[in-house]
C-alpha cells in the first residue's frame, strides 16, 4: 500500500496550489479519502474528506470556500484545490484512506510566506 503526495511548496499569501496523492496497492475506489494537515506543535487536524464514489465532501470551517477535494477513481488519485491561502494554512498535507484503522501518506509541506 502507498500514498504518495505531491504539489507542496511555497507560496505567497492569496496564492493557489493543488496537491495530489496518487494511490496504489489497495482498491482505491472502495475507500473514503481526507486530507489532514499538521502545522509545528500542533495536532494533526482534518480538513476535507470525500466519500468514495466523489459525491459527498465536507470540509473544516477553516477553509470552507477556500479548498476543495475531489478524486477521479480512473487515476487511483485524490486531489486538494487550495485557494486564497494564507499564513496559517502553512502545515505539512497529508493523504489518508479512510477504512478500518486506514493508510497515511508521508505528507507534503505547504508554507505560505511572503
């Protein structure tokens, strides 16, 4: 099983990214999916997850209308559209398939600086 996450990096504050997390060795169309976030000393949060046909979302008060998650099952790959980010959304993103005790990524880091 591997979830590996990609589109980190450095951005200005009002910038955009979209991270991806490409999966392989489990039936990903079988599993919900989130993206967590863990900015330094602090707990691992969640911020998004989607059902595992793609019709459902829910998101963290924090970045609803800014984020938005969404999977196509074709490509084994759950996405997050970040947009209007700002300083406090600097953390390291991580993936998780959501069934039993689930699988985690290795996460990427997100900082948004000027």
């Amino acid at each position: 099983v591997q979830l590996v996450e990609s589109g980190g990096g450095l951005v200005q504050p009002g910038g955009s990214l979209r991270l991806s997390c490409a999966a392989s060795g489990f039936t990903f169309s079988n599993y919900a999916m989130s993206w967590y976030r863990q900015a330094p000393g602090k707990e691992r949060d969640r911020v998004a997850s989607i059902n595992s046909a793609g019709g459902s979302t829910n998101y963290a008060d924090s970045v609803k209308g800014r984020f938005t998650i969404s999977r196509d099952n074709a490509k084994n790959t759950v996405y997050l559209q970040m947009n209007s980010l700002k300083p406090e959304d600097t953390a390291v993103y991580y993936c998780k398939a959501v069934r039993g005790n689930g699988y985690w990524g290795r996460g990427t880091q997100v900082t948004v600086s000027s």
